[in-house]
C-alpha cells in the first residue's frame, strides 16, 4: 500500500512539470520533481538562439505568475523564457531535484509505483506525473541513401545559429513554424531550400490588429476539444506576419517538393534531378519523450495510451504536455495549467483512493543536484 509520506513523483521539471508541481500542491499532494537538467527550466536553453514565441507575453503565462517584463505584446525570446522559469520555480513549495534522469517506472508490489533512477536510486511514488516533453525525442526521417550522405545532417533539436551554414547550401525539411523560422533566418546568409510534402500553408498572426491568440482566447477556441481543431491547425501550421510568405514569394527562401533520397553529397529531388548539398535540417517534429514507461507497457509503439492526460491503462499514472492532449494549446505555456489542472485531480482522487491521506501541508522548495547525471 501507498504511505502518506509518498509523494506523488513528476518526471520533467520544465513548464508541464512545474505547472503540475503546483497544481499538485493545491490538490493537497505532495510533489517531487525530478529533472535530468541542471535547472528547472525544461529543454528551453537548448533551443535555437533566435526562437522566439509565436504568443505574446500577455498570452503566455503558467497559473499564479504573470510573464511580465516588459511590452505585453512581445513575442518573448528563448532566454525570456528561460528566466521565468527560473523565477516561477523559485515560487514553488515542492521538492525539485535537479540532475535526476529518470530511467524506469515500475508497479511496485503492495500498490504504487517504483521509480529508477541513472544513479541506481530507487524511489517510492503514489503516483506518477510524466512530464517529460518530446524534446528529448526528435523525429527523423529515415529516407533510401541517408547513411551515405557525407553532409551535415541534423534534427533542428541540434541547430542553434546560422554562422556555420554562412555561404553554404542547405535543405531545411519541414513545412511548420521552426522549419520556416529556421529556412528564413538561413537564407540571410546560405542559400536555402524547403523541402516539404505539400505547399507551406499559413495563418495570420493578426487580425483587425490583434495577435490570433487574442481572438483564441475570446472566442473560447483556445479550450475546445483538440479534435475540433487538429485537423485546421496542422493543415495551417505557420504563424505569420507576412514576413515568411513574402520570402518564399520572392524566393528569398526557395520550396520544393520533398526529395526522394539522399545521395554521398547532396539528395535526389522528386523531379529525378540531384544536387550536392551541404546541409540537411530536419525540422520533422518530436515524439513523446517516455521510454522510461517502457516496464509499465502502456505505450503503443512509443505513444502513450492515454484519453485527455489520463492513463487508460494503469490509475496513478497521468501525463501533461502531450501535444493536442486536450486542446490547441496543451502542450503551451498558455495552456498547460489547465490540463494540470485537469490531470492532478483525477490523480489525487486516485492515490488519495489507494489509502493516501487527504490534503497536508508542504515544505517549502528544496532543490538537490546529483552531480554527473544531467542532461
């Protein structure tokens, strides 16, 4: 059996772990956080330099701290970001352990579960919160050739700036709003192909003067059903001013159709034509990053079996920050603190179900690092 002592363990200590941090600590839980990076601030610091949100400030809050900082309007910057993080941890009553990489999560005998750690720890948790992101788990394409290819091959997990790419040939792959952040930005000082499976489509960034997300929020579409929207949103993925769509017009940013394969120096377009490349980019999206749920057996070919952030398959288990989980925006800033919300409650109700006691107070925040073990 669970012990009151137990607490409930959230693997991630990025926005989605933190926002369940908090929302556990309301639901009258006790929360550990483990994260394998130096700092609680999630996989923002290893992100591109340049990324800057598609939401503004005003839009881009977790629960209990406004983003603050300046013009609410901004699209704030990855190193914004990054600070407030820092500062929305610092807030937190919760235990938050850094430098902790989790690497399976078991049934434990008697009820619970049994988390295992790098180090060879093992810890004992009520329940789990997977929140861990995809970062960790870029996608790649796997295309006839590619393991002859001499060029610089890379998932946009790895790019950071366009310094090294100055005078070369590069084929960014991706038709959403990194790929065509990325191209755009390349093409100041390489020249740049896009290659995507289908003509970019784009969506306004404003409207009658007021970003999207100001119209996402007053008209409640920003809460509807991830279903009502998926099909819309991944056929209109990218976010514009009209800057991006000017460039592939002009042809500042050059789209092909997708190539077929690669070749030892370059790739093979659809048209049967090949050219030497210097770079690819791989800018193809990111998978849940859970394989430490591998010993559970809830997932289906590495995707969780789960209904809104719920697990259907082992109670006390429940994720945060899948993309689409819920809405639009579960995998957001904006939009995470409601699916912890959501999540957290059906979880205290389950642990507090297998013989927790009911709600308690909480110490406040203590951060530990496991030196060797970060990310």
């Amino acid at each position: 059996m669970t012990t009151p002592t137990e607490p409930v363990i959230i693997v991630g200590g990025g926005q989605s772990g933190l926002a369940a941090a908090r929302a556990a600590q309301h639901a009258g839980l006790r929360p550990l956080v483990l994260t394998a990076g130096v700092e609680p601030v999630g996989s923002w610091p290893d992100y591109y330099d340049n990324l800057t949100l598609f939401s503004p400030a005003r839009y881009s809050s977790l629960p209990g701290l406004l983003f603050g900082g300046g013009e609410p309007d901004r699209y704030p910057a990855r190193d914004e970001v990054v600070a407030y993080l820092r500062r929305y941890a610092d807030g937190l009553d919760a235990e938050i352990r850094t430098g902790v990489r989790v690497t399976a999560v078991e049934v434990r005998s008697g009820g619970g579960y049994l988390v295992r750690t790098a180090t060879g720890e093992e810890m004992s948790a009520a329940g789990i919160v997977a929140a861990s992101g995809s970062f960790g788990n870029p996608y790649r394409p796997r295309l006839p050739g590619q393991a002859d290819y001499a060029g610089d091959l890379r998932h946009v997990a790895r790019y950071r700036r366009p310094d090294p790419y100055t005078g070369k040939r590069v084929v960014v792959v991706g038709a959403g709003n990194s790929a065509v952040q990325v191209a755009y930005e390349l093409a100041a000082r390489a020249r740049v192909t896009l290659a995507t499976r289908a003509p970019v489509q784009f969506m306004p960034q404003r409207i009658r003067g007021r970003d999207l997300h100001y119209w996402l929020r007053v008209t409640g579409t920003d809460r509807l059903p991830a279903a009502v929207l998926t099909r819309l949103i991944r056929h209109a993925a990218v976010l514009d001013t009209g800057v991006y769509r000017d460039a592939l017009a002009s042809g500042l940013v050059e789209r092909r159709e997708m190539f077929t394969a690669f070749t030892s120096e370059g790739v093979l377009w659809s048209d049967g034509t090949s050219e030497p490349v210097d770079a690819v980019i791989f800018a193809t999206g990111y998978r849940p990053d859970v394989a430490y749920l591998a010993p559970l057996e809830t997932l289906d070919r590495g995707v969780p079996r789960q209904v809104g952030g719920i697990s259907t398959t082992h109670p006390g288990l429940v994720y945060l920050g899948l993309e689409f989980q819920r809405t639009f925006s579960s995998n957001t800033l904006r939009g995470v603190g409601r699916d912890a919300a959501h999540v957290v409650a059906t979880l205290a109700a389950q642990v507090q179900g297998f013989g927790r006691r009911g709600p308690g107070g909480v110490g406040r925040v203590t951060r530990r690092s496991a030196a060797g073990t970060g990310e």
